[in-house]
C-alpha cells in the first residue's frame, strides 16, 4: 500500500543523484534507504558495510547462489 508523504527538495534532489547510480527510481531509493537506517537502528554494532554483506548474503541464499561449506577444502 502506497501513501503519500512530502519531502524536503534536497532530499529529493540528492536521492536523484543517488538513484542514477544506483539503478533505481527515486522512491526505490528513499525506501533503500529507509531500509538500511531500520536496520542500522535496530542493529547499532553494525557498520554500513557489514549489512550489505549480510543483505547480499541473503539474496545469494534467495536466489541459491550458494555452496555448502566444506572444512579443509579450498
């Protein structure tokens, strides 16, 4: 379900920027990153880059781009 909610012109302005390197629309980027701050509230001892490796993690399992863990073999 969508609503509608105002924001400030710079946000818009910079989520623009952002959105074009990131290959998404603007709203997909202000919900990025509304994603990542809940996270990061919920979760203070975690830095930025530790829950996109943990995010990406998760796609891999999604999309089974996963190998089971074998010890002592590289």
């Amino acid at each position: 379900m969508g609503i509608t909610v105002n924001l400030d012109s710079e946000l818009i302005a910079v989520a623009r920027s952002y959105s074009a390197v990131e290959s998404r629309s603007v709203p997909r980027q202000i919900e990025h990153w509304a994603r990542i701050g809940r996270i990061a509230e919920e979760n203070p001892d975690l830095n930025y880059a530790i829950i996109r490796d943990i995010l990406l993690g998760q796609e891999d399992v999604k999309w089974g781009n996963v190998e089971e863990y074998r010890p002592g073999i590289l």
